[in-house]
C-alpha cells in the first residue's frame, strides 16, 4: 500500500526484495508486492518475509533483553527504565523507518517486514510496560505508577514524532 492507500502495484518495483541479483540482470521478481490487494502474496516473497520477519524478531528480542537487563543491572529494579528506555527506543526507530519508508517508494518492501513487524515487534514491551505499571500498582507506590505510565506515554509521543521529524529532514 503506498502512501496515498492505493495499491502498490506497478508502483513499487518488483524487482529482488532482498537485492540477491544486480539491476543489470534480469530477474525479476513478480511477487514483490507489500499491499495484499493484488494477490501477489504467493510463492517465493511469501516465504521470504515470513524469514525477514522471523530474523527481525530473533534481533529485536535478543536487543530487549540485552538494553533491559544492562539497564536494570546499571541502575536498578524499583523502577523499570529498562523497559522505559526499550519502549522509547522503539517508538523513535518505529517513527523514524516508518516515515522514512513511507517516502520512498523505490524502497524494497522486506524492509517493511524486517524492521517494523520483525525486529520492533520483539523489541517492544507494551505488554511488560502494563505488567510493570500493574505490579507497581500494587505494591502501594501509586505516584510512581503514575509517573511511569504517564512518563512512557508522554516520551513514547515524543519520541515517535522525534523519529518522524528526522525521517523528513534527511
């Protein structure tokens, strides 16, 4: 789907998602389609962004681990900023390959499976954001419970518009 929600048939080229062969051959790849609308989904690009999704995910959740646990070890348990500077740093490269990609359309759509729905889909922690406010919650501390899910929100905003903004300025 291009950025005017029109089909991106005939606008995207169809050319090797993954650059496997030079401009100057000519394979070409039919299934190159990202929208779903022209039943192009089939066949040889189906598989590959079920990989490119697969190889995001195993990165995007060895780096949740990775920054969470540095972060927690650095700085502490009683309040989350692992899961905070994860949710953070995910809202601003989300922002940023998103806007990024949605101006260019010459880009290769595995992009779009590698990066937003693979790697961000496994690095983010919404769920371990809302465990987290939850079990604050509970252990009585009710200000930081409110800081944290309002300080999130307010960041997370921030930085997906910080990541926009640079995607247009570069």
């Amino acid at each position: 789907m291009t950025p005017d929600r029109e089909s991106c048939c005939g606008v995207i080229s169809r050319r090797d998602p993954l650059n496997k062969y030079h401009e100057s051959e000519s394979h070409i790849w039919p299934h190159a389609c990202c929208c779903g609308d022209c039943g192009l989904q089939t066949g040889d690009f189906a598989l590959q962004k079920y990989l490119l999704i697969a190889l995001g995910g195993a990165l995007g959740s060895v780096a949740r681990f990775w920054v969470g646990s540095t972060i927690a070890g650095r700085m502490g348990i009683k309040f989350p900023y692992g899961t905070l500077l994860v949710n953070l740093t995910a809202c601003l490269i989300i922002g940023f390959t998103l806007t990024y990609m949605g101006r260019r359309a010459d880009l290769s759509p595995a992009w779009r499976f590698l990066i937003p729905i693979g790697f961000i889909g496994a690095y983010s922690t919404f769920s371990t954001y809302e465990w987290e406010t939850l079990s604050t919650l509970r252990s009585g501390a009710f200000l930081l419970a409110a800081l944290y899910a309002g300080g999130s929100f307010i960041l997370g905003l921030i930085a997906v518009w910080g990541g926009s903004w640079l995607a247009e300025v570069i």
